[in-house]
C-alpha cells in the first residue's frame, strides 16, 4: 500500500476470525497484514474482472 494508510474496524464471525488467527500465526505476521493482505488481493482481482465500481480506474491504467 503506497502513501497513508487508512485504518477500519470490522466485526467477524467467531469461526473466521479464529482461522485468520491461525493463519497470521502460522505465516508469523500480524493478523491485520494477513488482512490487508488478502482484502488488496480481493480488490485486485475484483478490478481484473472490471467489477463496476473500479471501471474508471481501470480505463485509466491505474
């Protein structure tokens, strides 16, 4: 993530959260990099697959 970052508050279900920990634990990062991680992936693919909400930035080579 280049420049600031911008932190938010989500509420999970007992199940995923305790399979995020899990994971964070056993890649050895912090559960909120695992987090980031995974959302930036999400978005990603989300935007290669011109979801609608990213159709501008996606015209402009972002």
């Amino acid at each position: 993530m280049a420049g600031m970052s911008k932190r938010i508050q989500v509420t999970l279900p007992d199940r995923l959260a305790e399979d995020l920990e899990k994971w964070a634990t056993y890649d050895g990062r912090p559960l909120s990099n695992l987090a980031a991680y995974l959302l930036e992936r999400a978005v990603a693919e989300a935007k290669k697959e011109n979801a609608p909400w990213g159709a501008k930035e996606n015209q402009e080579g972002k």
